[in-house]
C-alpha cells in the first residue's frame, strides 16, 4: 500500500513539474525546488485534488463565455 502511495506521488510530481515548467509563464514556470517536489510527493492527494478542482472551475468559466 505503501509503495503504491509512492509510485503515485512519484508520478505525479514528475508530470506537474513537467506540466508547469513547460505551459506555464513567470513565476510559476521556473523549475522547482526540492521542498516543493516534497511537497506535492507527499501531499499528492491534496496537490492533485486541487489542481483537478481548478481545471474544471477554469474550464467551466472559459465554456461560459462561449454560450
């Protein structure tokens, strides 16, 4: 359970990192530091919750203007 815990945390924090460092501008596209990697390898369950729940809020308000 425990390696799967991580095998997940480890797969996640290497495409988030890829997604921001490549799609993203400023700030939020500059590599990571090793405390954030922690971070989202530990607390990946909350990471990708959230990301998810802004992905569908920002898609949802872009679809709107489009009615």
């Amino acid at each position: 359970m425990i390696v799967l815990y991580i095998l997940i945390g480890t797969g996640w924090v290497w495409w988030l990192e890829w997604f921001t460092t490549t799609n993203l501008e400023g700030v939020y596209g500059e590599p990571w530091k090793n405390r954030e990697r922690l971070f989202h390898w530990f607390f990946w369950p909350y990471s990708l919750t959230t990301f998810l729940y802004a992905m569908v809020k920002e898609s949802n308000n872009r679809n709107k203007g489009n009615e």
